[in-house]
C-alpha cells in the first residue's frame, strides 16, 4: 500500500512539473484565456465545490443574485489558475533590476522602514490577490521571512514547492508543530507571514 501510494504521488508530481513547464512555455496573456476556459469546465460543467462556494458567497454577500455569486465563483476558479500560471512565470521574470515593472508596492517606504528595523515582523495577508508573490518578493528585495503552512500531502510537491519558495529566502514553517520556530523568528527580530484566513486547528 505504501509503495502504491508513492507511485501515485510520483504521478501526480510528474504530471503538475509537465503542466508547470507547459505554462512556461505559453505566454502569460495565452495563461489567461487557458484559465478562463478551465474556470468554466471547473464551475459550471464539473460543478466542483460549487456548493459550498454558493453557500459561503451567499451567506457573506446576501443581497446578491444567484447568477452574481455563480459568476464570482467562476471568477475565482479564473484567478486561482490565473495565480499558478504567475508563480510559474515568477522566477523568469521578475527579477531584483526589473521588479518595479511588475510590482506596485503601496506606501513601499514605510514597509521598507518596518523591515529595517531591529523588532520582529508579522505580515497578515489572505487568499486574496497573488499571495505567493509577497515572500518571493520580500526576499528579492533582501528582507528573508518565513511563512507557516500546512506540508502538502505530496511529499515530492511538497518538496518542489517549499524549493521555490525558499528561492529567494522565503522558509516555511509547518503549521503543527512550528511552535519553537516561531518563537525563535520573533525573538531573533524576523519577519513571520501567514494568511489569516487558514484553519487553525
């Protein structure tokens, strides 16, 4: 069972670093219409989630319209493949001499002046917008962080992932059992990341 299990892990890798060098390959603009394409399939003809998304749509936005919160949810599948193709196209493209042509960092110099200082750092984000690119960045810009997450359950994902992340000095810290981690990142004036709308636990 063991064995079998790891086969498919391996499949599921093999076939995620094939899609991954696929969006590559593709400009971002072709990205996008692959994504909208896909958010349609996941949303209206597979119907994945769509239950609990309408339910947690219409319970934070109860005004709005069935058709409203059916085109949000397929939006949302758009921008969550829309997010993969970016963080594939990341490493390419943005780099710490173009970083400006991509990135509009909102009132910079005063986060600038939190990273310099010598106390320790928390930025709190969610699911909203391309989480991934704030500790890429961060790091690019020469401020390490470190980010709590839960490990995927693909060990050879996992790897990939947190390899990418760390790419520019962004290291993860599990979820469960992070603890001592974090209280070292704190006391050693770190800076510490994590989204804000995670379960946990």
């Amino acid at each position: 069972m063991w064995l079998l299990r790891r086969l498919i892990d391996w499949a599921v890798y093999v076939v995620v670093r094939t899609g991954i060098c696929v969006l590559q390959a593709l400009r971002i603009e072709t990205c996008q219409q692959v994504a909208r394409v896909l958010a349609w399939l996941m949303a209206d003809v597979a119907r994945v989630r769509r239950r609990v998304v309408d339910e947690n749509l219409a319970q934070a936005f109860p005004d709005w319209s069935p058709e409203r919160r059916r085109r949000v949810a397929r939006q949302m599948w758009e921008h969550l493949f829309l997010l993969v193709a970016e963080v594939a196209h990341l490493p390419r493209k943005v780099h710490d001499s173009n970083w400006r042509d991509y990135i509009h960092m909102v009132d910079g110099a005063i986060v600038a002046r939190l990273c310099l200082t010598d106390r320790p750092r928390m930025l709190v984000t969610a699911h909203f917008g391309n989480f991934e690119l704030l500790g890429y960045v961060f790091g690019l810009l020469g401020f390490p962080s470190y980010a709590i997450a839960r490990p995927l359950d693909n060990p050879y994902l996992d790897r990939f992932v947190t390899r990418f992340r760390g790419m520019t000095g962004q290291f993860m810290i599990p979820k469960k059992g992070g603890y001592d981690q974090i209280l070292h990142v704190l006391a050693t004036s770190g800076t510490l990341g994590f989204l804000a709308d995670q379960h946990a636990g």
